[in-house]
C-alpha cells in the first residue's frame, strides 16, 4: 500500500511541475511580448492553483507519514518529495515575482532586446524539468548534470547584471527599469538553485553521498 501511495505523489509532483513550468513560461513570454493578460493570469489564477497543488500534496506525504512506518530508502524518499513540494511551492512564487516585475516593466518603452533573460528562463525550466526526472527516474547521473548546469545559469546571471550597471551608469533614468530586470534574472538563478538542490537530494538518495557545496563530487 505504501508503494502505490507513494507512486501517486510522484504523478501529483509530475503536475506540479508542470504547473510551475507553465507559471514560468508565461511570465517571461508575457514580459517578451508585452502581453498584461499572460502576467495577470499567473498571479490572478496559475499562482493559487500552486497554492492548492502543495496544500493538497503536503497533506498526503504527512498522512503516509502517519499511517505507515516507513523504513530506510521509503522513508528518505518520502521526506525527499515533502522537500520537493516545498521546492516547487518556491519556484511559483519566483513566477509570480518575475510576473509582478514584469507588469511595471511593460508600460514603459522597451531599452534593450531581450536575449540573456530567456536564455536564463530557458535553461532553469530545462533544469527543473530535468532534476525531476532524475529523482522519478532515480538516475543520479542526470541529477549530476543538473548541479553542474548552474553554472551556466550564474553566468547568464553576472552578464545581465554587468551589462545593465552599464546602462545604469550611462542613463540614471534607467536605474528603476534596470533594476527590476535584475529581479527577474536574480529570481531565475534562484530556480536553478532550487533544482540543483533537487538534484542533489536525488544523489543522497540513489548513492548515499553528500554532494552538497562540493563541486568536485558533482563530476
């Protein structure tokens, strides 16, 4: 009984994922195209469906944890996917804050092209997406190659900042507009963080080991 209660919240977190995915991309889609409806609709409707998803998940981890004494691996992935939930319930609200930001920024003429932001967006959904796989497919391989794709991330990160304190210096009426876009890839690197963290767990669980701040055990 276990077994089947555990399989289905890795389909609920299959959904969750996806749900977040569809938070994210809109975001950055209605911030590419100007779109107010797409950025209203994931913090008016996508956002608390998130809400709903992790209460409604939460409840059936702590009840297995309740009814059954799990043991050793069981129970190690079971705690495993509570911090999941709690990951992806994270990254919802990093779409709806890039949502907000984007909303202020789509009133005003655009300064520059956009082109490192999805680029970053694209890469941390790819790392999410990729870091769940691994944990339902326990395949710490994978889970390794998503730690070490942060990094690519990160330096999308430090690109978009440097190249906005440009602008920033050049044309102070820019510091607001700027800056909000420095939000947004500061909450995209924020994702891939989550996912590494995902990642990580995926390793302790298929092998045992603590890759954790260890750059050298992530290869």
């Amino acid at each position: 009984m276990p077994k089947e209660k555990l399989l289905d919240i890795k389909r609920e977190l299959i959904k969750f994922t996806n749900h977040v995915e569809t938070m994210i991309t809109n975001a950055i889609e209605g911030l590419k195209e100007r779109d107010e409806a797409k950025l209203k609709m994931v913090l008016n409707i996508l956002e608390p469906e998130a809400n709903n998803l992790e209460l409604s998940i939460d409840d059936k981890i702590i009840t297995i944890l309740a009814q059954f004494h799990l043991m050793a691996k069981d129970l190690r992935l079971t705690l495993m996917m509570l911090k999941m939930n709690n990951d992806l319930e994270r990254a919802g609200d990093i779409a709806a804050n890039i949502a907000r930001d984007s909303l202020d920024l789509i009133v005003k003429p655009p300064f520059k092209p956009l082109v490192d932001i999805p680029r970053m967006a694209d890469e941390s959904i790819s790392m999410l997406k990729d870091s769940i796989t691994a944990f339902l497919n326990e395949d710490s391989r994978l889970a390794r190659e998503v730690c070490l794709r942060d990094d690519v991330v990160d330096n999308l990160y430090h690109t978009i900042v440097r190249e906005l304190l440009t602008y920033m210096m050049e044309e102070p009426k820019l510091i607001k507009e700027s800056m909000k876009f420095i939000n947004i890839a500061k909450n995209l690197e924020r994702l891939a963080d989550l996912s590494t963290n995902i990642g990580e767990d995926v390793v302790y669980i298929v092998e045992g080991k603590v890759i954790k701040h260890s750059k050298f055990e992530k290869k």
